[in-house]
C-alpha cells in the first residue's frame, strides 16, 4: 500500500475556478462562431439566388439538408470520441475544418458544390458540442452543479450577446451586399 508524502499535496482533480471559467468564455466564442457560421447562408437569400440561380428548394436543402442531418448523425460518434480522445483537439479540428468548409462555401459556384460545402460546415460543427459540454463537465466538480448547469446553458442559450452579434452580423452582411454585387468566382 502506497502512502501519500506530506511533503506533496495531492493533485487537484479540478481545475482552479479562474481557468474553468476561462474556457467557458472560450467556448462560448466558439459557440458564437458556430452560429454565424450557421445562418450566414440565410442572410444572403437573394444573393444567392442572383448568383447561382439558385430555386426556394435548393436553398431549403442549403439551409436544412445538408446542414441538420449531417450535423446531427457525425455527432453521434464525435461525441464518442470526447469520451476517448483530446477534447480540446477535437474541438480545434472542427473549428479548423468548418472554417474552411465556410470559405469554400464562398467559392461555390453551383448548387452541388455549395451542398457538400454545407455538408462539410454541419460536419466541422458537430464536433463542437459534444466536446464542450463533457469540457465543461471535466472543469466543474459535481459539488459546483449550479455552476456547471450555467457553464452549459451559457454556450446555447439566446444570450443578448449573441443576439446583438447576430443583428450586427446580419447589417455588416446585408449593407455589405447591397452596396457591391455579390459576386461568386
């Protein structure tokens, strides 16, 4: 039987409150991201219509689709691997991977291949979600609950930040297409 030296404190299976609370407010950042991410494609409407001749069920598809159902069935096994594997890689290489998918989806130039580019943004976006919350429950002890609770609820809710930022997102998108053509290469 191993015996505790005095002389060594015994780690803390918890991380300091300063630092849980730090990668709570990172998290929700990346929540924002993943939001305007999420609803740019709803902004520009008709833009995209103009420009790639885009029909109300295409964009439908777009907007549903191509992002929902994929971003609701590769969350199933990310949220397996969080339980497994580097939470915080998991979580870099979504943000990395639907960042990307985002621009691509800028350089689209039909249908099809702004459909797999949404694809690739819902699937870079399930990565987020199951990660963070089994973070946020790795980085509040049971006995804090009405912390943790609150760190959870904080990255989803309709919070007045994220609704201003979506407002000034959405004005920053529209002034910006209505002053120049939207013009995809």
């Amino acid at each position: 039987m191993q015996t505790q030296n005095p002389a060594q404190p015994a780690a803390e299976p918890w991380p300091r409150p300063g630092i849980a609370w730090y990668a709570v407010v990172i998290l929700v950042v990346a929540f924002i991201f993943s939001f305007i991410d999420r609803i740019i494609i709803a902004m520009l409407v008709e833009p995209l219509k103009q420009d790639l001749g885009l029909t109300d069920t295409q964009l439908g598809l777009l907007q549903g689709l191509a992002f929902a159902v994929f971003y609701a069935t590769v969350g199933l096994p990310i949220g397996r691997w969080a339980d497994r594997y580097s939470r915080r890689a998991i979580i870099g290489w979504g943000i990395f991977f639907w960042s990307i998918m985002t621009a691509v989806c800028g350089l689209a130039r039909n249908f099809w291949e702004l459909f797999l580019a949404r694809v690739g943004v819902g699937v870079g976006e399930a990565a987020l979600s199951p990660a963070a919350y089994s973070m946020i429950a790795d980085y509040f002890p049971r006995e804090k609950l009405k912390h943790r609770d609150l760190a959870a609820r904080l990255g989803r809710s309709p919070t007045p930040l994220r609704e201003a930022l979506k407002r000034l997102v959405s004005e920053a998108v529209l002034t910006q297409a209505d002053h120049h053509s939207v013009r995809l290469p």
